[in-house]
C-alpha cells in the first residue's frame, strides 16, 4: 500500500495518488494497482482504507479491468440503497438490466467513450423506445460513472458531455366522463368495485389506494385520509410504508355519499372474508387485501384492471391514468387549481398546470369564446 504525493508541475498543485497491492487470482501473483488520485491526503488516507476492505473481501474493482456492468451492479449495491426511495429501487434495476448492461457492461469503464454512449441511445430511439427511458437510461449510467469517479476509477463522467435525446412533451392519455362510465358499468360487478370508484372519485395514486385503511375512512364527516402506502421493494413482496413521499401527500379529502355507502357495504362483504380466513394477517385493517389480509400487490390489480378496461371497449390507459383523468375532469369543469392540487396531493401547483390543463381541448375552445366576447368587434361598414 502507498500514498505517493504528487506536485503539478504545470499546475504547483499537490494532489496524493493511491496504490494498493492485490493478487491476481488468475496468476497469483501479486501486481500494485492506482485507485485514485486526490486533493487532500485525509482523502487519499480514506480511500485507502475502502479500497483495502473491498480487497480483503474479494470485491476491489481493478481500474484498468472494470466493465461497466460491474460498475452498474456495484452501484445497484452501493450507491442506490442509501439515495433511492425503496419504492423505486426496483425501477432503477429493471432499467440497468434491461438497457444498459445488455448494451454497454462488457465495456471497461475507463474505454467507454462519448461516442459510445451516444450511439447506444441513438439505437433505443431507432428501436421505437421513448426519449423519457432514453433519459431514465442516461441519468442511471451517469450516477453509476459519478460513483467511478469518485472511487477514482475514471477522471471524467463521459456522460457530463453525451447528450440523450430532447424530451418531448407527451400529452397523457385520459378517458372521456363517457369512458370513464362505461368502465365503471363494466366494473359494477368486480370484486375491486369500491377500489375502482375510489380511485375516479378521488384520484389518488395506486400506492395510495393500497394502502387506506378502514381506520382512514370517517362516515360521520365523509372524508377519507391518505398518507400510508403500499409499497413494493426490490424482489419482494408488497409492504405498507407509514409516512407519505411528502407533507402533501398526507392529506384527508372529502368524498361523496354513494362512495361512503360503497364502502360501507363493502365492509360488510371485508368482516365476512376474515373470518372466513384461517391465516388472515392485517394488523393495519387494510380495506383492500388479499383472502388472508395481506397487502394487494399493484401488479395484480393492473392485469384486474386492463381486463375490464378490454370488456369495456374503452380506450387503453394505465392505472395511473385514473388519475390523470381525475385531474384534467375536474380541472375543465372550474375547480380551482390549488383545491385540485391539494385533492390529489401534488405539491406544487405547476405540476397540475403543466402536466394536466394543457391536454383540455374544450379548454381552448371556451378561451376563444371568451375573447370573442371582450375584444371589441371592429363596427361594420355602413351601406
């Protein structure tokens, strides 16, 4: 092991270049390889030390040897637990295994190029894929070459300079007040009916509507609370998270009372199916569970839900787009933009505006009748 200080002669900036020995374990033979190079010795003296660690374990990445698949699944390892939500780790490894590593991991970290990357994300948009992945693709390569960098496997982050393709405004895809019936007939006889009226009457997000417990719902005042969610990890199953992603999503809305009977009646149909269970398991008293208690996983109540939006013959949306369609009816028909955000727990209003209103064609269409009404008209020839 060293740590061999470094003078700049272009520079006169003192820099400490660290080295650790390793055995091959193809050769036995012993070889000193650089892990880096650093501003301040307390720095050099650290990664010494993780270096020496990871050697002692058997997982020192060799700088002159590590692909970027390596890199990619040490950051999967490493890097993502502690910055990532849980909820979204399992996005972060499907986009890695399914895009990156297939198209650059036998790439040396140090021999990837600008060129190479920006040819990898020419060919996904050549493949019909959408710029939103392409980008979802670029910041996961670009995170795992910060790591690099900061473990001085390489000096530059090649992805600081490749440029992804522009991001495109997508409208979303939302159903008509029509669709939105014809669906809900279609459901009237689902055993996820409550969750479905729920989810159109409110617009609350999958992970939400999970998670409502019957502790959440109060038929006195006529509100239901959200803020616990239901939440799947990385090769697990389903797990109800507490606390809400903001403070705004914590929130308790107001909902009508043919909701309010719904679910009274689908409490009733709830108390039968436990004690009907020999193993039920829901201490949070979710109201939609499994036939012993547990959390529904949202990948179940997707395929429940393109069924029945196919025996509606309505247009294709994801379950997400409830939502959307939520925003963008109540928007149209007046209600105030900062209620709407506060219903739907958006944080911001910019992100209802920006994201929403501009999808309403009617909306355009009562701007222009409006102006027609309060610009002067230009007075008619006479004769």
């Amino acid at each position: 092991m060293a740590i061999l200080k470094r003078v700049s002669k272009a520079t006169n900036k003192t820099s400490y270049q660290v080295m650790i020995d390793r055995r091959d374990p193809a050769t036995g033979q012993r070889k000193r390889i650089t892990i880096g190079t650093y501003r301040t010795r307390k720095e050099a003296e650290k990664a010494e030390r993780e270096a020496m660690t990871e050697r002692d374990r058997g997982t020192l990445l060799n700088p002159d040897r590590t692909t970027v698949g390596e890199l990619l699944d040490r950051y999967l390892e490493i890097d993502v637990p502690r910055t990532v939500r849980l909820e979204n780790i399992v996005n972060y490894e499907v986009t890695i295994r399914r895009h990156l590593k297939p198209a650059l991991g036998a790439v040396r970290v140090r021999s990837l190029t600008v060129e190479q990357v920006e040819r990898f994300y020419a060919s996904m948009l050549g493949a019909g894929y959408s710029p939103s992945l392409i980008h979802k693709c670029h910041l996961r390569l670009s995170a795992a070459l910060q790591l690099a960098k900061r473990w001085g496997l390489v000096v530059e982050n090649v992805c600081a300079t490749a440029k992804p393709p522009k991001m495109t405004s997508k409208q979303p895809n939302v159903w008509t007040p029509q669709e939105v019936r014809a669906f809900l007939d279609i459901a009237e006889d689902d055993a996820l009916h409550p969750y479905w009226l729920l989810a159109v009457e409110t617009g609350a997000r999958t992970s939400e509507l999970l998670g409502v417990s019957w502790h959440d719902v109060n038929f006195e005042r006529g509100t239901i609370r959200f803020g616990q969610q239901v939440v799947r990890l990385l090769r697990g199953t389903p797990i109800i998270k507490q606390d809400a992603k903001t403070e705004t999503g914590r929130r308790t809305i107001r909902v009508t009372p043919d909701l309010l009977a719904e679910l009274q009646s689908y409490r009733t149909r709830w108390v039968e199916k436990r004690m009907a269970a020999a193993d039920w398991d829901n201490p949070h008293e979710l109201i939609f569970c499994t036939a012993n208690g547990r959390p529904l996983s949202a990948h179940n109540v997707r395929r429940s839900f393109d069924r029945l939006v196919k025996s509606a013959s309505v247009k294709p949306i994801s379950p997400h787009g409830i939502r959307k369609t939520h925003i963008t009816a109540t928007v149209a028909a007046g209600g105030n933009i900062k209620a709407v955000a506060a219903r739907v727990g958006h944080r911001d209003v910019s992100t209802t505006l920006k994201t929403y209103t501009q999808l309403i064609p009617q909306m355009e269409e009562d701007l222009m009748q409006i102006v027609e009404a309060v610009v002067p008209r230009r007075k008619q020839d006479a004769g």
